[in-house]
C-alpha cells in the first residue's frame, strides 16, 4: 500500500500553516484516537484530519490551543466526514465542548443503503479492495513517541474517507435516499452526554449480580466499589484495569478475611493480591459493618396503553426494515418509538411535533405509524 507521506502537528507554530490550510477547504474527513481502554476517564490523543492530496495527524497533547479546529467543527458551512462518528461527537463535546453541525457519516450511508458489513475496514476493503491493518486499534494513543506503524494506522482511518464519501453519495442520490440519509446524519449531531460521574451509591447497583446479594453483602460491595474508583483515579487507569466487576462480586460474596484466601477469587492474581490485599481486606470488614445501602429509586414504568403502542410500533419497525433489508434502527430509533407510544398522536401534524421523529420519516412512514396506533 503507497500511501502519500502524512504531516504530523506537534507544535503550535506548526499547526497555524495547517489551520490555515484547513480553513479554505468546503470539507474535512476527520477521526479521533482516544485512550478509554487505557486510563480512568478517556482523552483525545490524536486527531486525523484528511482534505484532497494531503492527510494530517495533529497532536492534541502539544497542541494546546485548537479554537480554529473548533470554529470548523461548529461551522456549518464545512461539511465533517466521519465514519461512525457518534463517540468521537460524545468527546467533541466532551472535552472541547464543540457542537458538530454538517456531518456527513459514512457508516449510517452504509448501513441506510443496505451493507451488511459497514465496519470501516470492511468498506474499504469491500469498495476499493484494500484491506487495513487494525492491529494498533486498542493502543495506547496518548503514549509518546508514536511510532511508524501507529502513524500509517491513525492516517489510514482518513485517508480514504473522502472518496468513500462521495461513493456512498452517489449511491445514496441513485436509492432516492439522500433525504434520509441527510435527517439521519442531523440526527446524529444531536449528542447527550451521560454523567460519567463517579456515584457512591448508585453505581455498584449496575454490577451483574449485585441484587442477589445479601444486604450486608450489598454494603461490602459498595465499600469494593468505592475503593476501586479511588484506586483507579489515584492511577489514572480505567476501572476494569484495576479489578473487574466479577472480581468485586466474588469478594462480596465469599468474604475473605485472609490473603491466602484472597487468592482463590476470579481476577485475583499474585501481582492483583500482593497490591491490593491488606486493603481488600480492611474494606471488607468496614464493609461488614457499613449500614445497609438504600436501594436506587427505581424508573417510573410506563403506562400499560403507551407500552402495548410501543410494542406494535416495534414490531412495525422490524418488519418494515425486513422488507427493505436493512437493521431496525435504520427505519427509526427506539427512542422516537417510544416519543410515540407515550404521546399517541392522532394526526400527522401531531406526529411531526415529536423532534425525535424529523421531517422525513413523518412524510414516509407517517400514514404507517397511525395506523399502527389506531390498532392498539
């Protein structure tokens, strides 16, 4: 594979000839590395940026003054291709807090026109007969220096995005689907940030199995919890790195009170135990006389009518995406099948009130959805 030479950024007088550069172009193909599966909360590590003839690679780290990138990002006159770009959108917003407008994606162009394989590897191999080498996929991207296979990497996942986009373009324009795709892609842009906030009280309710637990056992798992996130802040690993959610659930669950009994826990190694254990164990037994936790307030449930809509609404969705050949999702997102269910519309001008239902797919499956309702 020849690829052209990239130019990296790695300094703040560097990337002013690149901004400026980047300033006079219609679009942009951009991607994001991040370091999720290597540190406590994730952090952009690299930012590829592709425009015709010339691909580069900016050092966020180094760079520290991005604001013109920003400006782009939030300009709507500039169209950003990305590939599944929701995740990279989440930390945009996250970190730079940049809200994307004019985003062109080519995964949810793939997945619109039907390909049942729409990973990025897999699209490029499928339209150009290249194959990518997606063996750095989980490194380390905030680890420095970078080295030459990491760089042909991170290049490759724009490189070839513009092309790809106006391939997918084309085919979209000969489906009639560029008004869905276009929707699909506003959508998109629209991204809720989750808390990631640790929460002390809640969070340990998530574990897989915590509810079987006896109530003393609950407030052990708790302690675990809570000496995990501080273990995992105090070294910036990601929780999972430091003991997995199986690993506190067995401690919970046997209540070890020695360190040869420590050993015998899933996750438990002798490398985990000669780290961990004095303080495993004391957290245990403060955990044996912790108060009991109060349980988390539990999600209203729908009225009985809005859940039986929803079901005759997902059971239209999945049929229709049958018929068409393409997954579920694609026709409507659950989330505007539920906006439905819980409002019931009754007309077409009350069905395109709901913001989780857009334009388009009011005017196409609109007659469908209320006959669907006018059944249940």
């Amino acid at each position: 594979m020849n690829l052209p030479p990239h130019k990296l950024i790695t300094t703040q007088p560097d990337w002013q000839p690149c901004l400026e550069r980047l300033q006079a172009e219609p679009r942009l193909a951009i991607d994001l590395e991040a370091n999720s599966m290597h540190a406590y909360r994730e952090e952009v590590c690299l930012i590829q940026i592709s425009i015709p003839h010339q691909d580069y690679i900016v050092d966020p780290l180094s760079v520290t003054n991005l604001s013109g990138l920003g400006k782009i990002i939030q300009n709507p006159q500039v169209e950003k291709v990305f590939h599944a770009a929701e995740y990279d959108l989440i930390l945009l917003k996250r970190q730079f807090d940049w809200q994307l407008q004019n985003l062109f994606d080519t995964m949810w162009a793939a997945r619109i026109l039907g390909y049942q394989r729409y990973g990025l590897a897999s699209m490029i191999e499928t339209v150009y007969n290249i194959k990518l080498d997606k063996r750095y996929q989980k490194s380390n991207w905030c680890r420095r220096p970078l080295s030459p296979e990491q760089r042909t990497y991170a290049q490759l996942d724009t490189h070839y995005l513009l092309q790809l986009r106006d391939h997918l373009d084309q085919e979209l324009q000969a489906a009639g689907r560029l008004d869905e795709a276009s929707e699909t892609f506003a959508e998109q842009t629209h991204v809720k940030l989750s808390d990631n906030t640790f929460d002390p009280d809640n969070d340990f309710w998530s574990i897989s199995g915590a509810y079987d637990l006896t109530r003393q056992q609950q407030a052990v798992l708790r302690a675990l919890a809570i000496y995990r996130d501080k273990e995992a802040r105090d070294k910036n690993r990601p929780l999972f790195k430091i003991f997995n959610d199986r690993t506190l659930l067995e401690l919970a669950q046997t209540l070890p009170s020695s360190i040869p009994a420590l050993r015998d826990v899933y996750g438990m190694s002798a490398g985990q135990t000669r780290r961990y254990g004095r303080q495993i164990l004391n957290t245990i037994a403060n955990g044996l006389h912790a108060p009991h936790p109060p349980f988390p307030k539990r999600t209203e449930r729908p009225p009985d009518a809005a859940i039986n809509r929803f079901d005759k609404l997902h059971t239209w969705r999945k049929q229709t995406a049958s018929q068409r050949g393409v997954e579920s999702d694609v026709i409507i997102s659950k989330d505007a099948l539920w906006a439905i269910a819980l409002r019931n519309p009754k007309t077409e001008a009350e069905l395109a009130q709901l913001d989780e239902v857009g334009a388009w797919r009011c005017k196409t499956y609109g007659k469908a959805i209320l006959a669907v309702l006018r059944k249940t």
